[in-house]
C-alpha cells in the first residue's frame, strides 16, 4: 500500500479527507488504517441496499450514483459523488450500519475504503494526522448532509418546472456562475428529479423556447432571473 501512495501523493493530496497531512504522515495513514482500494466496472453494484457497510469509500477515479429502489422497483438518485468525494459515510457511523439505498459505480471507478471505526477511533500512537483525519471526517459528513437536505427541497416542489428552477439555482450557486456544467445526463438527471425522462426534456426544451436558459448537453446557461 505504502508503494502505492508514493506513487500518487500529489492526488491524494488533494482529496478533501486528508487536507492538512503532510505528505511524510500520508505514508502513515493507509498502514494506520488497514485501507485496500477495488475497482468496479460502470453500473457495477459497490454496495447493495442493506447491506452492512464498515468503511467509507473515497473516489479515487471515477463516480458513484446512491440509489433509492422502491418496493415496484422505482430508482431516484438520491446523489453523484465524483472524484474525491466519499460515500458510504453516514451509514458507516450508524448504530446498524445497513444501508437504506444502494451505491452503483456511474463510471469505471477506483475506490479506496476506509474502516470508519478505525478512522474515527485515534490510535494507540495519538497520531496528529489521525485527529486531523476525524475533524475532516467530520466536516465533510455535514457537507453531505447539506446537500440531501438540497435534494429534499428540490424534490418537494410541486411542478416539475419548480424542480427543475430549485436544481439549476443550486448549481448555479455552487459554481458561483450561471454558467455550468453538471454532471448528470438526462436519464440520471430525471431519476434525481423524481421525474419522467420524457417530461424532463419537454420542460428544458419549453423554458429554452422562452428565453429562460440556454444548454448543450450537460452545459446550462440561466439567462434570465427565475421568477418566484
């Protein structure tokens, strides 16, 4: 694992999870730890709704869709993680530590795991990078839940336009612009949005014919304030 790290310090060291450890301690972490990496194909299952999930996953290359299935097979993606970003968190820390959705690889995908209870539980060594580890851990949970709870307000909108105005005004928010780029397509973008793919489409195309956004693609442009 050790060779592994040397290999690609400069990216690990910009994953969020390990800001602030140098890179001397970054060789420490994996051996402290007792992480492995796996590799998954796209569409993949990594994780199946109830199973026991032990470790935090950190997208090394790739992405991961968290899927909610219905009893009549329904799917809403409830979230895309990409790069450097972890899934599998906030039911690692649970009491029960079974998974209420299920995670699928959305690309070809490189994951490093983590045991949580190791992550959050210093060593006998008091290592300084682990307490820097537990307050990134941390951090980064309460991100996550922040944007489920983004997810929630979109989907409670009544309309599919509301939906539809509530997620581009987030992502135009997040990249700070009104030009941006997600990283969803339409099938994947109409399962976040709890809606018909068909629908979906006939709603971009309308408020593009009224001079409201602009897009190709996966490239959105808001032209005009959305009205409340």
């Amino acid at each position: 694992m050790n060779d592994l790290v040397k290999d690609h310090l400069k990216e690990y060291r910009q994953i969020p999870l390990f800001a602030g450890i140098s890179d001397e301690d970054l060789l420490s972490v994996f051996q402290c730890l007792g992480s492995y990496i796996k590799t998954y194909k796209k569409g993949e299952i990594i994780v199946l709704s109830e199973e026991t999930v032990k470790c935090v996953g950190v997208i090394l290359e790739g992405s991961v869709k968290m899927i909610k299935e219905d009893l009549w097979g329904n799917k809403t993606i409830l979230a895309v993680m990409e790069e450097k970003a972890l899934f599998g968190e906030l039911f690692a820390c649970g009491n029960t530590m079974a998974a209420t959705v299920s995670f699928v690889a959305g690309k070809d995908a490189k994951i490093l795991y983590l045991p949580f209870e190791r992550v959050m539980r210093s060593c006998s060594n008091s290592c300084l990078f682990h307490h820097r580890l537990i307050e990134n851990m941390v951090t980064l949970i309460a991100d996550k839940s922040v944007k489920l709870m983004e997810k929630l307000e979109i989907t409670t909108k009544k309309t599919l336009r509301e939906k539809i105005i509530c997620f581009l005004t987030f992502q135009a928010q997040r990249n700070n612009s009104r030009y941006f780029t997600i990283t969803m397509g339409r099938v994947e973008l109409s399962e976040y949005l709890c809606a018909d793919r068909s629908a979906l489409t006939r709603e971009l195309n309308q408020m593009k014919s009224e001079g409201l956004i602009d897009f190709d693609k996966n490239t959105f442009k808001i032209l005009k304030a959305f009205s409340k």
